[in-house]
C-alpha cells in the first residue's frame, strides 16, 4: 500500500504543479508528450496540407472522426518516445504506457514470448492454450496479426516452451515505422474488429508519404547490456547450507550411505564441485545492441510511396541469447483520378534467434533425462567443456514473416466504397542437433516446420450526411472474410550413426509410401508428427453514428458473426453495442475559462468470444494421433492406423454456444487550463459467459475431462490517465503523465451449476477471483512431538501420515484433525490489482530529458525456486523435469533466514510449494528507462544545412527496483505467478542514438 502511496503523492503534486504554475504562462499546450486522440479535433487543425487528396477528402469524414473520438475510450499515442527505448518486442514498448494495459515479461531472454491482458484476465489461466485465449487483437494498418496457434502443445509433454523457434512474433515490427500506437479497450471502439477483438485492440499505424512531401530518415543506436552481479557458491557452500539439517534430524549429525546423499557433494577435497565458482563469465557477459532504420518517401499528391529497411540486433546478457531482426517495408498510395485511390503495403521480417541452453528446455524438447545425479559444475574449464560439447551441434531458429494488404476506395460524394485484401503469413524453422557426449552417447536429431496464416477480404461502404449543419450522420455496412490456417511437421530421432551427420533427413516425396520417414536415423527410433488446424471467420455489420450541433452523439454497431469452429447448431452469433457522448463544455460550460473541453460517454455490448480449437465444433469425435509411449505416437494395429477417441483432449458434447462478453463502459474525458491539463477516467465491467472448461469427467471411459460450456467470469475496475504540461516557457517546459488501473476480478458461475472445482493445482469457487493461488496456511514448525495438537487421543496427520517435530504448523480450517486438501485456503493474486507508470519529459532550449517509472501493486507471486532449494532431498538422484538443476544452481538468490528449518526427509514433504511459506509480495516500482537528448536540427538550419531534424540522445534502461520480493526479479514470473528461477535477466542497458532527417 505504501507504494500506492507514494502513486498518489506523485498524482497530487503533479496537479498541483500543473495549477500553481498556471499562473507562470498562459500560452496554450504546444509541446504534449503524449497524443491523446480524443483532443484532437481535425476540424481545427491549421497545419493540414491545402491539397493533401490522399488522406483526408471531406470535411464529413473529419467530422465522423471527430464522433468516433468522443465515443471510444482509446488512446493513441505519437510513437517518437517510444521508439527510443531499445526494445526488441512490440511489448517492450507498450510496458507501463497504457492504463489497462498489462505486460508480462516472464524473461529477458531477447525473442521470447511476452503476455498482454487488457482490463485483466478473461478466464482463469490454467494452460498456454487459456493464455492464448486471453491476449488482445494487434491491428497493423488493418491487418489482424495472426499468432503461434497452441494446438501443437498436444504432442508436448511439458508446455514450458511451444516445439518450433518459440520466438515473440510481435518482434517483427519496427517502431521506427510506425506513427502511431492505439490501445481500444471498450466495444465502443473495439466492436468494428469483431470476435477477434474480444480481449481489445493495439492498432498500429504506420507512417506514409502524404502530399508533396519528400523525406529521407536515418534513426539508429547502439548499446550494451550490462551483465548483473551475481553472488556465486559451490560444493561447499551447499554443503554448509545442508549441514544443518543434518546437525538438527539425525543422530550424529551426518549422513548414513541409505539416505543417498549425492556423490557430487560428498568429497570436499573434489575441485570439480568444491572449488573455485568462477563459471559467470561463461554464462552473463555484457552483449551488443544496435538499430539501424532507413526510409525513403516521396511522392505528389497524386502518388506517393515510403520505403524503409531496417536491422536490429538484440543480445542478452546471459547464456549466448539474442536475436536479429532484418526488416523491409513499402507502402505506396495513388490516386489515377479524383474518386479512386488505391493504397498497398508489404512488411516483411527474418528473425534470427539463439535460444537458451537451458537443460529443463532442452529436455523437454528431446523427452529425454539422461543420468542427473550430477549437474554441471561451478568450475570454469569444466563448464567450458560442456560448452564446448553443445556447440558441436546446433539448435538454429529461423521465422519469416510478411504482412501486406492491397485497398481500393471510391469516393462518390458523400458516398465511399472500400474492399481491401489483408494478408498475414509466418513460418518457422527450428533445426538441432544435439552430440552423443550431451546425452550419454545418443545423439539427437529434429527438424521443424510450422506455419500461421490469415487471409482477410474486407469491404465496406459508408454514407456521410450533414443536415442544416446541426445534425451529423455516418452510416456504414461491412462485410468481412477470414481464413486462418495453422500446420506445422515435426520429427525427430534418437542414437544417429555418428556425430558427423548432425541432420533428420525425411523422405519428401508425398507419394513415396515412406513420406516423412527419417532417412538418417534408424526408424524404430524416429518419431513424427503432423497437424494442421482451420479457423474460418464470417463476418456483416452495420454501423449508424449521429451528432448533435456537436453536444450529443450516439453510435450504434450489430454485428453477425458466424464461425467454423462453432457448432452447427450455434454457428452464428449476433453481437449488438450501443454508445453515446455528452459533450458538456459546448452545452453547459462555454464560457468556462477553466474548463476547455469536457465529454461525458458511455457505451453497452455484447461480443462473441470465438473459440480457438476446431474440436469444439465436432461433437464427440475421433483421432489418429494420441498415442502415449513415453513419446507421443500415432496408434495401430497390426500396422495400420486406427482411430481413437480424444481421451486427451476431452470429452465434447452436443450443444455448446458460443462465448461471449458483456461490456459496461463509463468514462469522462477533460482538457482543462488553456488544453494544459488533460485527464481521462473510465470505468468498467466485463463479463465473460457461456466460457469453456474441462472438468475432470468420465474417467471410466479414458477420458480425464469433459470440456462444458457455462463458465462465468467478471473483471471490473478502472483506467486513469492524467496528462499535463506543469512548465511551459519559451525556453522550458515540463511535461507529466501519470497512467494507472485497477482492476479486480470474480468467478461468476461454473457449468452445471457447480459451486466450485479443483483442476490440478488450482481450485475456483463461485465468488472469488480466478486468479488466486490455493495454499496450506503455514504458522511455523512444530519444535517437538508435544506441540503436535492432539484431539480425542489422535494426532494431528497430514493425510494420514502423523505430524511430528520438524514438520510444518498448517493450520486445521476445517477443525477434522486432519491436514488436508479441505483446508487449503485462496490467497494472493498472480495478477496487480493496480499497474500503470509515471512519466515525466523536461525541455530547455534544445536538451531533453526524460524519465519513465513503471509499477505493479497488490501482486503475489510463488517462490518456487526457493521451495525448490530447501526441498533438496526429494529432487536429488531422480530422473525427472523436477530434478534438472542448472549452471544458476551455483548462484545465490534469495533469503535464507525467512525459512524454518524443516525436516527435509519428513514424508510430509515440508518444503512443498503449495503452501503460504512461499507467496510473496510482489509489488514493484521500477525506474524503466532515463534518456538525454538533443536537437542539432535548430543550428544547421542556421549554417544552411538542410536537415530538418537531427536528434542525438544516450538512454539507461531497467535502471533500478524497488520491491519487497526476496527472489530475482518480480517481473520474471510465468502466466500462473509462479517464479520457477529460469527468466534471464532484464538488463540495464546503456544506448547513444541519432534520429535525422533530410
């Protein structure tokens, strides 16, 4: 709380700054940090082009712009500061930007996958198929971005990693080519985009030529990472850590040879192990980053283009991770007469990515564990050896990417017609090789290819209307079409001839009988797999949006959806939401000195939420590939496939709706003290319903759920945004902006009318939010047999098993004498309940300065690398995924001296993660990034120099957390709260860059 606290105390004196220094200046607001669309009125824009033929044709189109403003809650944003922040992802960037906007950064590892949620989570996050489910729809000039579909984790063991590169797609856009950012978070402004736009919208808009303008621009930077300061241990220290254990639960202080203790700790006089723990500068270097972006663009106003080439080169800080990033685009616009305009772009991407040499990773890949009675060692030339061994063979990681659309628009009049085609197309390679001296002579062999497709056809037609200057219409129909498609062919092999052929070759020929046969590896050993999934989206809308004498406005969207992964029976869905807006300053506060702008809005809806799996739209069904034989096989019989039911997957019914949500938006938006004070509040309901979960069913038929419609959940909460210019001189300025949310959530309702249900680890209940963790309420250690509460003569157990000294003090809820499942409680939340950041730019002549702070609050998060820690006795000599144990096994995290020392051989297993012992707060705030800069654009204006701008800065990132949490980092925690220790870092990062233009 005291965090908010101090959100609270930055809020007041940032209003009190922006009040008192009123007095300073009255010159109107000429240097906004932050582009919000909703003050934009075009009508009144001076400094648009007098014949600019291309972008804006009517003065009724500016208006239903201006309408669109005042109904949707979104808010837009210039990208100019953004994009001097080295970033690798699209949400890099958007971290601590947006009210309502939540980044998860589960590691700093460059190209890996990060999670966004608008307004919170829609369902409970059991599995990376929920996190599927529950991320926002990314617009790039029109075109929905496809994503890695999650149906290939079905033949994966583990989800820590999808099979194929993994690499963030959203990687692939360069800020530098786009103009503007917008979040859309209500179905006011979200509804246009259909289903798919569910969870919100960021629309991106790239930049293009416009007019007679003819521009040349160079950005570029270069950085380094700087590798952390880590605390290093080995054998001996673990031995210490250990001894005390030993000193407290046996009888002479020292381990007996049945107890097993590990080889690799047990000679002290063993270098490997016991000496020197000099292997960081192996694993954390300080690395390279540079960006470099070229554009051209051109053009009259009959014709123009822009074309840019860019490449961005990200490397992390530990275990020789990065990627590279090679990007072109081209967009052109022209007009060959004054009704028809047609407009194409193409973005294309190559990404090049080194991955971890993690061993959980690794493993999970190949679903293979060697012998892990000893891990890799502390000692440098040993670690350089295992090194040494991977890089004989290779895991490379290739994704391709285009983006492209081709529009037509007609102007008639006061009538358009637009029909566009939309295109989006990723492929991914992942090629590896393992040597037979990593996997105790078997060498491993795999090849991946996979890819995501979305096809769009896209028309519409508006009709805009102006009667006696007072009364405003914009009508519109569309008509949409989108084809999804989703593969990927998998293979791979154990125990290859020799280490010289490091390749999976398959048989190519379709018609060959032995198609996608491994040909260099024998074929008992070989496995294979290949998917490929269809999602086609049919979509009609009508839109009708009114203004009055620029007082009152309404819109109104029906929508009717149909979509082949729903059922027969419920194929189509209609989804209708209406809005409105008051704009209170023309009605009642014209002649307001203090009040410049000031609009009441509202919005009510209903959108179908699509489902993601095509299994839903079947009905009980069969398959040919859930075999399970250590690996994951298609079935048969006497050498010929058979079908199976999907005992896997689930049980599917008859009967199953569409999801959906309904949305309540309330918000206000005011500028105020001569458009120097900007704040915008909304306020919000959304309510999932009809959602699928499998419940745990039918087990006597093979299956382990029966997936059921009904699910229920609601989030509610709040968006701040204030914005203001606290200085403006003419040489000085000072410009804040404070973004938060609030935001809670509830399970509303389960199917059947079920109150409550346990899925693994997880327990929902009908009244309680979704995100909490499900935990045994630790009070301490029983110090001696006698303290163990005794009722009716019997001790307390813990499922049957009797508690004794040394084990944990978990609270009986229930009063049963018994310890059990019964008397776990909800507690905590994986998700904040307040986030946002505070931003603030100073100026003084041609210097600027700025900051950005970004913070979470009433956040928790499961310490699992510390259960993981003291639970040693149950992880040592297993083979398993829980028993790998990494090189960052050698390094020191966390508090020791918070945990009572428990009796680790106790059957109880007191060090177990589901239990209180190990939630901690994990609310932070954090100094995201400082940057310096300055504009030479002013005095070589002066020599005659034609460049236009020119603007050096130098920039620190991840500068420093605040935080009460004991782990690494509280940002470095999976979607489920859980801080297994395996995120990188996030580094501070130190760049100098230049942005010009000629």
């Amino acid at each position: 709380m005291r965090y908010l606290g101090v959100c609270l105390v930055l809020f007041a004196a940032l209003t009190l700054n922006v009040l008192s220094s009123f007095a300073i200046s009255n010159k109107p607001n000429t240097g906004r940090t932050f582009n919000y669309s909703l003050f934009q009125d075009t009508t009144k824009n001076k400094n648009l082009p007098e014949k600019d033929s291309l972008r804006i044709d009517s003065l009724a189109q500016i208006k239903s712009k201006t309408l669109y403003n005042r109904l949707a809650g979104g808010v837009k944003k210039d990208t100019k500061d953004l994009s001097i922040f080295p970033a690798i992802s699209l949400q890099q960037n958007l971290k601590g930007n947006y009210a309502g906007l939540y980044i998860q950064e589960p590691s700093g590892e460059p190209g890996s996958i990060q999670n966004m949620f608008i307004r919170g989570a829609p369902m409970p996050l059991l599995s990376k198929k929920d996190l599927y489910d529950a991320q926002p729809l990314v617009v790039l000039d029109g075109i929905p971005l496809v994503r890695e579909h999650p149906f290939a984790f079905d033949t994966q063991q583990f989800d820590f990693n999808r099979i194929g590169p993994a690499t963030n797609l959203l990687a692939g856009i360069d800020l530098n080519n786009i103009a503007s950012i917008e979040v859309l978070k209500d179905l006011a402004s979200t509804a246009i985009y259909g289903p798919r736009g569910v969870n919100g919208v960021i629309v991106l808009t790239s930049k293009t030529a416009a007019g007679k303008y003819r521009s040349i621009s160079f950005n570029s930077y270069i950085g380094m990472v700087q590798k952390p300061f880590v605390n290093t241990i080995n054998g001996k220290y673990e031995n210490e850590f250990r001894q005390r254990f030993y000193d407290l639960y046996t009888t002479n202080g020292r381990y007996s040879d049945d107890e097993e203790y590990p080889v690799y700790l047990s000679d002290s006089l063993n270098n490997v192990y016991s000496g020197k723990s000099d292997w960081t500068d192996l694993y954390y270097k300080n690395a390279l980053i540079y960006g470099v972006n070229f554009s051209l663009s051109g053009g009259t106003d009959r014709a123009n283009f822009r074309f840019a080439l860019g490449n961005t080169k990200s490397e992390g800080v530990a275990d020789q991770t990065g990627i590279d990033r090679y990007s072109a685009t081209f967009n052109i616009n022209m007009r060959p007469t004054k009704w028809l305009l047609f407009s194409t772009m193409i973005n294309a991407n190559r990404l090049n990515r080194n991955r971890n040499k993690s061993l959980r990773d690794r493993f999970a890949q190949i679903n293979y564990f060697p012998d892990l009675s000893a891990p890799l060692s502390p000692n440098k030339d040993y670690y350089a050896s295992y090194i040494d061994a991977y890089s004989k063979g290779f895991d490379d990681n290739k994704t391709n990417s285009i983006q492209g659309y081709a529009k037509l628009e007609g102007t008639f009049g006061k009538f358009k017609i637009t029909s566009s085609f939309n295109a989006d197309y990723s492929e991914g390679y992942r090629d590896i090789f393992y040597a037979r001296t990593l996997l105790q002579g078997n060498s491993y062999a795999s090849n991946y290819y996979g890819f995501s497709q979305r096809l769009m056809m896209d028309n519409k037609a508006t009709y805009d209307l102006n009667l006696n200057k007072i009364h405003d219409f914009h009508f519109e129909l569309g008509q949409s079409m989108q084809w999804d498609i989703y593969k990927y062919n998998n293979a791979y092999a154990y125990k290859g001839v020799n280490d010289y052929i490091k390749i999976n070759l398959l048989q190519s020929d379709p018609n060959a009988p032995n198609y996608l046969t491994p040909l260099a590896f024998p074929r008992e050993l070989s496995y294979r797999f290949v998917d490929k999934t269809e999602d086609n989206l049919l979509s009609f809308y009508g839109k009708a949006d009114y203004s009055f004498s620029d007082k009152y406005f309404f819109s109104a969207i029906l929508r009717l959806d149909g979509s082949s992964n729903a059922q027969p029976t419920s194929r189509w869905f209609y989804s209708p939401t209406i809005s409105a807006a008051w704009n209170v300053k023309n009605e009642l506060l014209k002649d307001s000195r203090w009040i410049d702008d000031l609009v009441l809005r509202a919005s009510v809806g209903r959108m179908g939420r699509p489902f993601s799996y095509d299994n839903y739209a079947q009905g009980p069904q069969y398959t040919a590939s859930v075999g399970y034989t250590g690996n994951l096989t298609v079935p048969g019989y006497n050498a010929f496939g058979v079908l199976t039911r999907t005992y896997q997957f689930g049980w599917v019914g008859y009967g199953v709706p569409w999801s959906y949500s309904d949305q309540i938006n309330i918000g206000a938006d005011a500028s105020m003290l001569k458009n120097r004070l900007h704040v915008s509040l909304d306020v919000y309901s959304k309510t999932e319903k009809n959602q699928l979960i499998g419940i745990p069913a039918f087990a006597e038929y093979g299956y382990k759920q029966s997936i059921e419609s009904g699910m229920s959940v609601n989030n509610m909460g709040v968006d701040l945004t204030i914005s203001g210019q606290v200085i403006s001189r003419s040489k000085f300025s000072w410009n804040s902006a404070l973004n938060l949310n609030h935001n809670v959530n509830e399970l509303k309702a389960l199917p059947r009318g079920l109150d409550q249900l346990v899925i693994g680890n997880r327990f929902l209940k009908v009244g309680q939010p979704v995100d909490q963790y499900w935990l045994l309420v630790n009070n301490g250690i029983y110090n001696s047999d006698a303290e163990v509460p005794v009722v009716n003569g019997q001790k307390l157990k813990y499922k049957g098993i009797v508690l004794k000294a040394g084990d944990p003090r978990w609270q009986d809820q229930n009063g049963d004498n018994t310890i059990d499942d019964n008397d776990k409680v909800l507690k905590g939340h994986s998700l904040p309940t307040v986030a946002g950041g505070f931003d603030n730019n100073f100026k003084y002549g041609n210097w600027s300065l700025g900051t950005s702070l970004y913070f979470n609050l009433g956040r928790k998060l499961i310490n699992q690398e510390m259960a993981n820690r003291f639970d040693f006795v149950n992880r040592e000599g297993n083979t398993d995924i829980t028993s790998v144990k990494e090189i960052t096994f050698w390094e020191k995290r966390g508090d020791y001296t918070k945990y009572p020392l428990y009796n680790p051989w106790s059957t109880v297993i007191p060090y177990r993660a589901d239990q209180d012992l190990f939630l901690e707060n994990a609310s932070f705030l954090k100094l995201r990034q400082v940057s310096l800069g300055y504009e030479l654009g002013n005095l070589l204006k002066k020599k005659n120099i034609k460049i236009s701008k020119l603007f050096v800065y130098g920039s620190v990132s991840n500068i420093f957390t605040i935080t009460p949490y004991t782990g690494q980092d509280p940002e470095l925690v999976s979607y489920d709260g859980i801080d297994t220790g395996y995120g990188q870092p996030i580094p501070r990062t130190y760049t100098v860059g230049v942005k010009m233009e000629l």
